[in-house]
C-alpha cells in the first residue's frame, strides 16, 4: 500500500510513517519545510514538499497519482492564530479530501479531535475556533462519496503505546498517546476496518483491533 501523509513530520505523522515502513508498505510524508526531509528518510519515508495552505486541489492531485490512501495529520500547531486554525486544519483537510477524489483515491483518515462539535460558534478565542475548524473540516469530509475514516483523539500524550482504547462516537474525555492514535490509524488502513466511520479515542482497556472490529457502522 502506497500512503500519503499530510503533515508527515508531525509526531503521529512519524510514528504511523515508521508503522508502514516496518510493515513493508511505502509511506509519503507531505512536508512544508524542506529541512524535514531528511527526518523522513532516515525512517524510509519518502519525503514530498507541499504547502496545504499555498497549492490547489488539481495540483495536489496530481502529487497523488498511484497512492492507495490518503492521511490528514496536519495541523497548525500550538501557538498558531485563529486565521491558521482554519487555513490549516480545516481548509487542508478539505482541500486533501477534494484531491484525493480528483486522483481516484478512496481511502482517507482524517485526524480530528475530541469534542470538536461542541465549539461555541459566538466566539473569536483561538481554541474556540481550533474546535470550528475541525468540525466543519470533518462535516465535509463525511460529504463525500469515498471510504473516510474520522479519528478524534481526546488530549495527545507522548507516553508509550499501549495498544487499547475506548472508542465510542462519544466517550468521556481522556488522554490518549499518540503512538496509539498512530496504530488506530495503520489498523483501519490495513485491516480495511472502520470505513465511513466517525470516532472518538481515549487510552482504555480493549485492544485496538477488537475496539475496532466492536464499532457500530
């Protein structure tokens, strides 16, 4: 399996990148900064530069041609203003999502986040907005005709993966880490499981690919 990463040197990014590689699949990391490269390699991911926030879905597209599935992971990071919460976290998830579907490709996951529905849609503070954007980013997603998986991890921790979750279109929030974010999202790849499926992820105590198969959709 070829897969395209959106913000390939993220944490989960590299993780998930390190996962395909060990597995014998090809990982494509979608880089901005061209200093990241060499981070990419040295894990055997393949390193393309693109900026989400500066190129159009036709010319995405064709950056995709022979890739089997697609990952959003990309976000504008801690730090970053309302603006960028919606050029990036939405605007690029949308804008993947629409060249993956001008490129015949119809597996996509799509990294969101805990509890984004409930954003107060009154207000301008940059978390609220975060929230907004990835709601509204996840509302398009499920628009479209293809084979979407909507990850929404509660609060990323960098500890050890466990391997087991709780996953719910609804659970209580909770701390997850992101190597197990990273191996729901190579499972629902691999095992082809969760397809058209929205979720919420905490850390918990069923193993990953039972949560998964358990999943109502």
């Amino acid at each position: 399996m070829r897969v395209a990463i959106a913000g390939g040197h993220g944490k989960i990014a590299r993780i998930l990148e390190q996962l395909l590689v060990d597995a014998d699949h090809e990982a494509i990391g979608m880089i901005r900064n061209p200093e990241h490269a060499s981070d990419l390699l040295a894990i055997g991911a393949i390193p393309v530069i693109i900026d989400l926030e500066s190129t159009e879905p036709h010319s995405l597209a064709r950056n995709l041609e022979g890739v089997d599935a697609v990952v959003f992971a990309a976000g504008a990071g801690p730090g970053s203003s309302a603006a960028r919460k919606l050029t990036v976290d939405r605007d690029g998830a949308i804008l993947l999502v629409d060249a993956a579907v001008e490129a015949g490709i119809r597996r996509i996951v799509v990294v969101s986040a805990i509890s984004v529905d409930d954003f107060d849609p009154d207000s301008d503070e940059v978390f609220q907005v975060y929230l907004r954007a990835k709601s509204e980013a996840d509302a398009a997603v499920r628009t479209r005709d293809i084979d979407w998986t909507i990850i929404r991890p509660g609060s990323l921790t960098d500890d050890q993966p466990t391997g087991a979750v709780t996953l719910g279109d609804r659970v209580e929030r909770g701390p997850i880490s992101r190597a197990d974010v990273a191996a729901l999202i190579f499972s629902v790849l691999v095992d082809g499981t969760a397809i058209r499926s929205q979720f919420e992820a905490v850390a918990g105590d069923e193993r990953i690919r039972d949560a998964l198969n358990a999943l109502n959709y």
